[in-house]
C-alpha cells in the first residue's frame, strides 16, 4: 500500500516556510500534514508494506558485497565504509557493534586491502548475524 502526504505553509496564506515532511523508520513525524487536496506543496510517496529486518538488510547488503569481490587488492577505503554502512545498520546490536569495531580497528593496510582477506571476515560477519537471529527466536 502506498500513501501519499503533502506538506505545506502552516495556516491560510503564512509568510512561513513550508514545514517539510520527514520520513524516518516508517513514521511520519512533524506534525503538519494537510490532506492532499488542500496543500500546493512537498508531496511525498510513503511505502507502508513491511520492511525487511535490520538482519535481514545487513545480510543482504553483505551478500551483495560478496557477490562484488574479486581476487586480488582491494582499496582500503571502501572496506572501512562498508563496515561503516553496516555499523549504522545494526548500531542496536551490541554484540555486531563490538566486533565491528573491532574489524574498523584492525583492517590491515594502509591503502588497499585483500580481497580474500575481506571475504573471509564478511563471511564471519554473516556468521555472527546468523547467531543474533537464532537468538532471537
């Protein structure tokens, strides 16, 4: 199901800026949404259909990382923001932040990388959110 919100001035005819809709976890939340009908302004598209879990997304976004290696070097660089990205992703799962950190601290190199290296460790990442779902069940 979608939804369709359009955010708009505040009042009839305010010198306000137009207040802009923010959509953050499946929530709508500033308060100043109009029916569509009577608002010139932002529209925005909210996707109601569930969302896939934080694991479930981690292991995917994993998985196409994995999908993307090849033998060799790596640059150092996108091995840290991929491990940032996934940081972010999983920041409510004290046990992934831990050994994330963890991998954040010890990636070797200084510029680049190896690509069995990273593979090998994304492989135990996968591991690890295997054992959080299990333990959530």
């Amino acid at each position: 199901m979608l939804v369709v919100v359009e955010a708009g001035p505040v009042g009839p005819a305010s010198s306000r800026p137009n207040p802009f809709a923010r959509c953050a976890d499946r929530t709508v939340s500033n308060g100043m949404f109009r029916p569509p009908a009577a608002v010139n302004g932002l529209t925005m598209t909210i996707s109601t259909a569930p969302m896939a879990s934080d694991l479930e997304s981690a292991q995917a976004l994993i998985d196409s990382w994995m999908a993307q290696l090849s033998s060799g070097l790596m640059s150092r660089r996108i091995v840290v923001d991929q491990l940032l990205d996934l940081r972010n992703l999983l920041n409510h799962e004290r046990g992934a932040l831990a050994t994330i950190d963890d991998l954040l601290a010890n990636v070797p190199g200084i510029t680049v990388v190896e690509a069995d290296w990273w593979n090998e460790e994304l492989l135990r990442l996968q591991k690890m959110i295997d054992l959080i779902e299990r333990n959530r069940r």
